[in-house]
C-alpha cells in the first residue's frame, strides 16, 4: 500500500498528494474499505513534513474521498450507491410503477389504480394554507443571508412544544434532511450504529453511504426491545442509536414513556453514545410526544417534522439537542441552503397558532385514527395479521412478499415491500400499506390484501375467501 501511493506521487505539496490518492480511487487501485498507511509513514517515505500529509488527508476526508475511524486508522471511502441499489428507490410496488408510468399501455387506467406504497399523507387532510399565506404578507422576513436560522417566533413556538429543553435548536428541509445532516456529522466509516429491526428504510441507506456497520434491534409492541438493546452494546460500542418514538414506519408502534426511560437507563451506561430520534409523524401521531431526552438530554437529538402534520412541501422539520451536534448541522448548512426558507417558516408559524389550522390537523389525527382501526377490524375478520397503532401506515403479514405484491398489482393496489426496511430478515414476510390514504371501501381492500397475504395449499392466493373485486 505504501509504496503504490508514494510511487503516484509526483508533486509533493498537500495538494498533490491528495491528487495522486484520489486518482488511485477513482481508478480502483485503491479500493473501498482500504487502510491507508499512517500520516507519519508517508510523510517519511515522501520527505516531507507529516504536517504536509495531514493536510493532504483533510482536504480527501472533505471531499469524501477518504474517511478517519479515529485510532483504527484512515480507510477509502466506499462509492456512492446508485439509485438503483438504494432501499428508498425499492419502495415502489409493480402496480404504482405501471401508475407512473406515461408512456405504458395502462396508463389510461393510472387514474383507477389506488398506489398505497408511498407512506405520505392524505393531502385532503392537510391544513389550508390559503390564509396563513394571506397572513405573511409580503414575505420580506429575510433581511441578511446571516439571519438566525430559525424565525425567532418559530423558535418560541418550538421550544414550548420540545419534549425536553434542548441546548440548541435549528430548522433543516424535512425529517429526512436532518437525519442525513446528523449522519454526515455524528457517524464515520466503519462506526456501529444501532436501529430497529425493521426500521425506515431511507435511514438505512443513509448510514450505508458512510460505510457504517448497522446492527439491528427487534421492536415490539412498545417500541426497541430493552433485553435485545443491552446485548447488542454487550458486543458494540455503536456511536449512535437511532430511534422512531411514535408511529413508528413501518408497524406504526408508538413507544410509552416508561419504555423511553427503560431506554434512557440502558443507554446512559454507555458514553458518547447519542440517541437520535425521528418523530416523524408528529402531530398526527395519536401517542403523546415521548422522548428519551426526557430523561437523558444531553444524549439525545430530537428531529420533530411537519411534513405529515402540516404539508410535505412546507419541508421543514426542526432539530434540537446537544449543542456540538446542532452547531455542526447548522454551520456545514451556510456552505449550501444556508437557512430552511424562512417565508414557509412564517408559514408554519402560523399553522402552529391558527385555531382553525390546530383543529384541521386534529381531525386529520382522528381520520387517520379512524381508518387504521377499521381496516385493521376489516383484515381481524379475514385471519390476517397486520399492526397499524399509529400514525399512516399499516405492517400486514404475508406468507409471501414476492406473491402478495403482484397479487396485489394485478387487482391495481400497489403496496411498499417489506424487505427493504429490515436489517436482518424477520420471522415473516411483510407489505407495508399506507392506510392514512384509504378513504372508503374498506371491505373490498381488505378482500384484496386477504387474497394477498394468505396462500392456500397450491401457493396461490386464498380461495377460502369470495373472490374479491378489484380495487379500482
């Protein structure tokens, strides 16, 4: 290894050496997980100062081409996935590709195809905005590109709402934003990092460009499996512990409190390990807000999002928690958006204090409340197992995915495999449906996902059921 980089080196400033490494991983002469030799070898070999190497390192592990696990050592990068590969890019199923899809023969049926693989909400149950806009005005709430992050009177708001007084808090663009902003400040190649099993599938895929090493912990009825967690920090030191507190995607599992300070006791033993919370459901969620920085708040970073509660394109979620964590979040952001738009700030602001708009997402809660309990009744009915606790999305049991998911495009329902939000394969196969979408016509839904789910002695769809109708 050394003498393959020292020997590519032809001009020996920081410069470039950090040119001739990355043109050794861009030829794959150097591979992805590779250790590479200590900064004192090179420079050693080079002549040249170790400051001069350092340097060299810094400016690759900036570009991403190179990543530092502290005392294990310096490794190249892996690759960016393509998005092919990526669990997100998975979620799909058949009959919403053919939905999508201009240029198929079906598409002059895409209108009659229900697609409930999305897990985003119903937008007939989204607050109006129409006043609130009317409210803001001109929109002349920026005065400076150095303006606080966060509208002060938003700030105000949020804070009040917290479920534990964070050291700092700041506003980024969606949940999944924060969480790909805390994973770009907390978690370097090679980390352990601990999720649930299953878990948001997004989520996975962003510890996988890192290079981390993602252990799974199972869930149960009232969130992480306390017993499975202190096995697993038996065996790893994670850096992180990522956790969905309510309506947890994909069983819709909402954790209580005692289970939150179970955690937090479990988790306090180990140091620096931080606790990252995605409540991503939030004011829809029909649980409490809960939150392991209740009891450990210097250890936890709370992502609250609005996207379910008050409209996907308002894009905001705010974080608060540990200051070192939100400064870094905050700080890498001046170098690209800079601010979350503080015009939809203004609008959220006054989504959050609007009477009429509290009530809109109040309804929204007992709608979505609603239709997870009574197609849950409806499957009960039919033998099959599914869990929809809270929130939009409900986790349905089947013998076989592949099966059920093109059982299920064929009568035009397009369902989220389960597949792609597993760490480590469950004791069963599952589907995720996005019940917050089904208005009506539970009975024939239900008739079709049962005809999914269980196959009879032939591996075919269960025929000890009517035959069910198509839901178009």
């Amino acid at each position: 290894m050394l003498p393959l980089i020292t020997g590519a080196v032809e001009d020996r400033s920081a410069r470039g050496i950090a040119a001739a490494v990355s043109r050794l991983v861009t030829a794959g002469r150097l591979q992805p997980g590779a250790r590479l030799p200590t900064v004192r070898d090179v420079a050693r070999e080079l002549g040249v100062s170790p400051t001069t190497v350092s340097e060299a390192w810094q400016s690759l592990a900036r570009a991403g081409a190179i990543q530092t696990r502290g005392r294990s050592g310096t490794f190249v990068a892996a690759p960016v996935l393509p998005r092919q590969s990526w669990r997100y890019s998975q979620l799909g199923g058949p009959a919403a590709a053919v939905s999508r899809d201009s240029s198929s023969p079906a598409a002059e049926n895409r209108m009659r195809l229900r697609d409930f693989s999305t897990g985003i909400p119903d937008h007939d149950l989204l607050p109006d905005l129409t006043e609130a806009l009317k409210r803001i005005g001109d929109g002349r709430v920026t005065s400076s590109y150095l303006d606080a992050p966060v509208l002060p009177r938003l700030e105000a708001v949020l804070l009040e709402r917290w479920p534990f007084p964070p050291e700092q808090l700041t506003v980024v663009d969606g949940a999944l934003d924060a969480l790909d902003r805390i994973v770009g400040a907390v978690v370097r190649f090679g980390d352990h990092v601990v999720v649930e099993n299953p878990t948001f599938a997004p989520v996975l895929d962003l510890l996988q460009t890192v290079g981390a090493t993602v252990v799974g912990v199972p869930v149960d009825d009232a969130g992480m499996a306390p017993d499975e967690l202190r096995a697993v920090l038996a065996e790893h030191r994670p850096v992180a512990l990522f956790l969905q507190p309510r309506a947890h995607n994909p069983t819709g599992v909402s954790m209580p409190a005692a289970r939150a300070a179970e955690l937090a006791g479990i988790v306090a033993g180990i140091p620096d390990l931080l606790v990252v919370e995605d409540d991503h459901a939030g004011d829809v969620a029909s649980a409490p807000p809960v939150s392991v920085g209740q009891f450990l708040p210097e250890r936890t970073v709370h992502v609250a999002s609005f996207s379910k509660s008050h409209g996907p394109d308002l894009r905001l979620a705010a974080v608060g928690g540990p200051a070192h964590v939100i400064s870094a979040v905050a700080d890498r952001r001046l170098l690209g958006p800079g601010w979350s738009s503080r015009l939809l700030q203004g609008v959220l602001l006054d989504l959050l204090t609007d009477p009429a708009a509290i009530a809109q997402v109040a309804a929204a809660r007992d709608a979505y409340a609603s239709r997870r309990a009574t197609l849950l009744a409806r499957l009960r009915d039919r033998g099959v197992t599914a869990t929809a606790a809270d929130g939009i999305n409900l986790w349905l049991t089947v013998d076989d995915q592949q099966i059920a998911m093109v059982t299920l495009a064929a009568h035009g329902v397009a369902v989220a495999p389960g597949a792609p939000f597993c760490v480590t394969p469950l004791g069963a196969d599952h589907v995720r449906v996005t019940v917050g979408l089904v208005a009506g016509d539970f009975d024939d839904l239900a008739d079709v996902l049962a005809s999914a789910a269980i196959l009879d002695s032939r591996g075919s769809g269960s025929r000890a059921r009517s035959h069910p109708r198509s839901w178009r």
